[in-house]
C-alpha cells in the first residue's frame, strides 16, 4: 500500500481486512445511535483511503452487521417481520448505492459516470424509503411520535398553541405526500453526496491529495431537457385527472431531472470562479451565501430556480467545454 504521511493508503489494490471491519463498526455505530445522516460516512473514508476492494468488503460486514443487529433487536422488542425487512432492505440497498456511487468509473462499474450511479442507486434507495415510510406512517407510534414532535416545537415557537390546534391527520397526510412525491428522493440524494464529499474532506485531513471539483465538468446529456419537459407535461395531465400513481412517478422524475440541472448550473457557476481573474473574495463568500440561501424562505427558490435555468441554458449557450456526445437539445441549437 502507498501510506500517505504512514497513514491512511490510497486506492490500494488489495483487501485491508481491519480497516474494512472497523469501518463496518463505525457505520453501524452511526446508524444505531441517531447519527443517520453520517452512517455512510466510514465507508466514504474506506472507499477514498484502501480502495474498492476494501470498500466493498466494509460494505458487505456492515450490511450483514445490520441484518444481524435488526434481527437481534427486533426479536427482543417484538418488532413486526415486516418492518424488520423494509429497515435491512433500505440500509443494503443505501449502502451498497453508496459503495457503486464513488467507485472509479472503471470496468467495475460498467463505465456507467458516477452522476448516473448516484442517481440510479438514489432512485432505489428512495423507492425502498417510500415503502418503509409508508409502514411507519400506518403505525400508532408514528402517530404519538408526530404529536409529540409537534408539541415539541409548540412548546418552544409558538406559546399557548397546543398539539390539539393541529389536524393530525392532515399533517401526516402532509408528510406521506413530500415523501412519495420526491421527498424521500432528494433526502437519498443529499445523503449519498454528503458523504461522498465529507469522506473527500476527511482523506484531504489525513494527507489525501486535493480531488478535482466534481461539478465544474459536470454535464448532463441534453436529452434530460426534452425528459423534463415531457415529464411536468405529462405529471400537469396526471394532476387534471387525479392519477395518483403516475403524479408520484411522474414527480420524482422531474425532481430528479431539476437536481441533475442544479447541478449543472453550479457546475457553470463554478467553473467561472475558478478562473484567476474571478476575486478571490467572492470565490470564498460564494459557498456561504449558497449556504445562507437554503435558509432564507423565499430567497432559496428564486436562487436555485436561477441555478436550474443557468443548466438548462447551457443546452444551448456553451458556457464551457461540454464533455459529453449528444446532439443538442433542439436541431437549431
């Protein structure tokens, strides 16, 4: 193995057994202890310092870890088979999504890019969610759970509003619907990226050479554009006609498809920062004001809705190298 600084190896490509194992520790230590939105972050800090061998194998020890641990747990507290299934399912499929996400683009992954992987392995992961939500959702202690975060947050914002000014029933109708209708799909999203960058960041601590910005060369195929558009043409008729299974389909591919445009209009954003004559000084405010906005109720959508068009734009204005083959999106452009 090559040690960087004698200490963390970089895409060695043999099987390190100890680091896969306690990895695999670490996940399952996140995932059972409320840290879910980092269980994924050992196996990124695996994958990036041992490789894909060992990435995989601290994969397959935490999937049968928490098989085994789901099964164990549940037979004690009497959990219900089936909600034992969803739970296993939605971590397998979570992690081994994650795993096939930040692999190289090699043999190994079909040469299939990582923006496809991510959304392929997001689009399972998310389907699976959805089913385990809608388990919970059905559950009295769902229910009790709801009320007493809604008290919660009663308690703390808004004095003399009690759970009892809530219709309970609407509000889990709420929920179920943001959830099936693309919720559960951005959440795997954020959640696989997240991980894939923190386990960058994490390397890059222990001596890790930098790693090219992965969205200043992002392009999507200009196809997704006619995908877009068909999909809220057909997701619009769905709403005429009260289709629900067509509108959830329908809404989660056009998430998708305005998540992979975010991207690129970052990418394009990006790109031009990087140039020596962009100021320094709004390079480094860039990110915080990125952040800044998520936050700002009203800002957030006039902000990202400028980012998706920016990537839709690029179809047809070519703001920067395109690496990709495709025609363009209309035969004029």
């Amino acid at each position: 193995m090559n040690p960087i600084k004698s200490t963390v190896p970089v895409r060695s490509g043999n099987l390190a057994l100890l680091p896969a194992i306690i990895g695999a520790a670490i996940c399952l230590f996140f995932i059972r202890n409320g840290f879910v939105f980092f269980f994924l972050l050992p196996l990124g800090f695996i994958g990036y310092g041992w490789g894909p061998k060992t990435l995989w194998s601290a994969t397959g020890f935490a999937i049968l870890g928490n098989f085994v641990l789901t099964f164990f747990i549940g037979m004690i507290i009497r959990v219900p088979g089936m909600d034992m299934l969803w739970d296993i399912l939605w971590f397998s499929a979570t992690a081994a999504a994650f795993a096939w996400t930040i692999m190289p683009a090699d043999e190994r992954s079909l040469q299939i890019p990582g923006s496809q992987r991510l959304a392929i392995g997001a689009s399972l992961s998310a389907l699976i969610f959805i089913g385990l939500s809608a388990r919970a959702f059905d559950s009295p202690d769902f229910y009790d759970l709801i009320k007493n975060q809604i008290e919660a947050v009663s308690a703390l914002f808004f004095s003399g509003i009690g759970p009892e000014a809530f219709d309970m029933d609407l509000v889990i109708g709420f929920l179920r619907n943001v959830i099936m209708r693309g919720g559960a799909l951005v959440t795997t999203v954020v959640l696989l990226f997240m991980n894939r960058q923190l386990g960058i960041f994490l390397i890059r601590i222990f001596g890790g050479k930098r790693r090219p910005n992965v969205f200043v060369n992002f392009h999507v195929h200009p196809r997704l554009f006619w995908a877009l558009l068909f999909s809220v043409l057909l997701l619009l008729a769905s709403n005429a006609f009260a289709w629900e299974n067509f509108i959830i389909v329908l809404s989660n591919v056009v998430i998708l498809c305005i998540m992979m445009f975010l991207a690129q209009g970052y990418g394009i954003i990006k790109y031009f920062t990087l140039k020596p004559a962009f100021p320094p000084f709004l390079r480094f405010m860039l990110p915080v004001f990125l952040v800044i906005a998520v936050f700002w109720p009203g800002v957030n959508a006039f902000v990202f809705g400028a980012i998706v068009i920016l990537g839709i734009v690029e179809n047809w204005v070519a703001f920067r190298p395109v690496n990709i083959s495709g025609s363009p999106a209309t035969p004029q452009a």
